[in-house]
C-alpha cells in the first residue's frame, strides 16, 4: 500500500500482470490497456506481443484521468496506429442495468478462501446495483497459461540474451531461472503457442457477444510475505507466481484490456481486487464499472510504512 504515500500515479508495463498483481497486492487500481491502445515507443522490449502499459492509481477516477491522457495512436508505434478513437462517452453512467458481466465460477473460485468469499460479495454488489450476472465458460484456460509461458519468456529470451551471455554473475536467480526456462523452449513451441492465441481469441469474441465483461478476482491469493534475502538475490517461488498470475495471463495473451480494483482486506489487513476485463478497445466500459465496484469497498486503510 506505499505507492499512495509517494506518489498518485506510476505508470506501468503489463506482460504477465506487472501493473494488475502489484496493484491488487497493494490495495491500487491498476489498468492494463488493450494490446497497442497505449504507446510502448522507448519502453524496453523484453515481450513484444504480450504487454500491454497503464497506469496504477489510488482511484479508478484517476485511472481514468491517466488513460485518457496516455491511450492513442503514436505515428512511433505500429501496434497501436489502427485504433479505434478514444471516447469516455457514458463513463459516469450511474446504473449497470444495460450491462450484462460473465463469470466462469470454475476460473473465479480456483483462489484462495478469503479472495473468494470478497469478491463474490462484490460479484453481488454489482448485481445489486442492475448488473445480469451471466454464467460463462472460458475454454483450454490450462492451454492458455502454458502457451503464455511459452510467448512471454521466449521473447525475454530473445532480448536478453545477449546480457545472459554475457552478464549471467551480474542478474539475480530469478531472472537467470527465467530466462533458463526461455531457452528451452522451441521455434515450434511459439508457433503451436500463437496457434493458440487465435483460437482463444476467437472463443473471446463469441463470449463478448453474449456479455460485456468478464469477472475474476484480481490475484488468487494475497501479497506474499517478503523476507530480507529476497531483497538482495530476487524471489523463486514458481507456486506463488502461478497463484498471482492466473487471473492475468489471459488478458496479456490475447490484449484483452483488464482493470482491477481493490474490493476489501483478509483477516490480516492485506488487500484483495476484483477483476474486470472487457473485449478490445473498450477500456471505458471497464472503467464505468469499477467506479461501480469501487463504491463496494466502503473504507481504505492506510498503509504502514516502516518495519513491524
């Protein structure tokens, strides 16, 4: 929660959820755009076709602010040059009874207890408030996290070879595991990998004629606890990783936009979010009903800074 006490905005790059986990384990909001709709022009390219950038706030009032500012074709920047405009028409519309919000409840409950029982409750907030609750199914989720895998670090790899070869005493464990595991993988892998994107893709936009967006919680767990040792030699826990990024992964493989907002606390005063993703370009829809879901969460907590 140290971001409020600093600063009211920081901007982000999204490839596997690194704006939307720090965001949920830090109490913020946090958007990821679509794929392109924010420029990534003098941005390092560690994963060119998974990442998408926006901002982390301390309001979706100031998500929205930051998006209008930063979203829009640069003459720089080719995956962004075909856009649609940018319109905020009907972001304060003050009911959800035109909208319908898909959740696959196999997907949303695979989190932990507390995550769980939060977010259903704001789950029914929302449908208090207007909003038809509409059974979804997402399918081969398990392809999706693999062949994400397979994108997001083969393209690390690609880039950060060179510093690998060359500086592998000077990078933490993590990054030498990570990039390790890059090389494993196959030119054949990236292709079945991509094959898959299409398909999900696909299977996205039939689910977006039948409902606006898509529900999940933001992590499926809270913010892990951070010992002395991780701060000098980095963090390998492929567990947790796997726990933070399972509501991400789908938004960053197929440049779905996604926006979490922090929706209450576990019983040991850590965050929880709820996650909103929408289809392509509509980043405005997800920003009207996350002001919805912010009014849910009825106090925040400051954050302590300083040891225990």
């Amino acid at each position: 929660d140290a971001l409020p006490i600093f600063c009211p905005l920081a901007i982000g790059t999204d490839g596997g959820g690194s704006v939307r986990i720090p965001s949920s384990f830090c109490g913020l909001v946090g958007l990821k755009g679509t794929f392109g709709r924010i420029s990534a022009q003098g941005a390092v390219p560690l994963s060119y076709s998974t990442v998408g950038f926006g901002p982390l706030c301390t309001s979706v009032v100031d998500a929205a602010l930051a998006y209008a500012m930063l979203a829009g074709p640069d003459p720089e920047y080719v995956h962004g040059l075909m856009q649609p405009s940018l319109t905020m028409d009907g972001i304060m519309t003050s009911t959800l009874k035109d909208l319908k919000l898909g959740v696959d409840w196999t997907f949303f409950k695979a989190c932990d207890r507390e995550v769980l029982e939060i977010c259903e409750k704001a789950v029914e907030y929302l449908k208090s408030e207007g909003a038809s609750i509409v059974d979804i199914s997402i399918p081969e989720l398990e392809e999706v996290h693999v062949a994400h895998v397979i994108c997001i670090l083969g393209e690390m790899r690609d880039f950060l070879l060179p510093d690998f070869n060359e500086n592998f005493q000077d990078m933490n464990l993590e990054t030498r595991n990570s990039i390790a595991l890059g090389c494993q993988f196959t030119a054949m892998d990236y292709i079945k990998a991509n094959r898959q994107r299409t398909r999900t893709m696909n299977y996205l936009k039939e689910i977006f004629t039948e409902v606006n967006c898509i529900l999940t919680p933001g992590t499926a767990c809270t913010a892990p606890f951070i010992q002395d040792s991780d701060l000098l030699h980095g963090y390998s826990d492929f567990q947790t990783m796997g726990r933070s990024m399972r509501y991400m992964q789908l938004g960053n493989f197929t440049g779905i936009p996604g926006l979490v907002v922090p929706v209450g606390y576990s019983t040991s005063g850590l965050p929880i979010s709820l996650q909103i993703m929408g289809k392509w370009w509509d980043e405005t829809l997800l920003l009207r009903v996350g002001m919805k879901v912010e009014e849910f969460r009825k106090t925040t907590r400051k954050p302590k800074i300083g040891r225990a």
